[in-house]
C-alpha cells in the first residue's frame, strides 16, 4: 500500500493525492484517486468491505456434509 501526493497538476476532479494497494500474492493492483490526505482512512475501509462482498470466505464450511 502506498499513498503519494500531492501532485502539481490536479486531475480533471482535483483529485492531487493517490492511493495504490497491490495484492502480494497476484500482484493485481488498484489505484484510487483522492482529494484530501484524509480521505485515506475512509477510501482503505471501503476497499476492506468491497473486498469482503467479492471474495468468497475460505473459512466457511460450504462442503458439510449431515449424518443421518
């Protein structure tokens, strides 16, 4: 994760800081475009909880099987 700015030229939202998370394992990354420093708690907790809706969970036990 690294978090860079700010920059001296704006984005076309005057976006002047940037937000950058790499996936250790796939090295599949996502850039996130802010306004403000202090836009980065709340742009790190949404990513946790989109991430949280698209990943499936590991640790269910979605193969039980019932005993009769």
């Amino acid at each position: 994760m690294d978090l860079f700015g700010s920059v001296n030229i704006q984005s076309l939202g005057g976006k002047l800081f940037t937000l950058v998370i790499v996936d250790e394992y796939s090295r599949y990354t996502w850039v996130f475009f802010l306004i403000a420093k202090s836009d980065t708690p709340q742009e790190i907790i949404s990513f946790i909880l989109r991430m949280e809706n698209v990943v499936p969970d590991s640790s269910s036990n979605q193969h039980a099987t019932s005993r009769e």
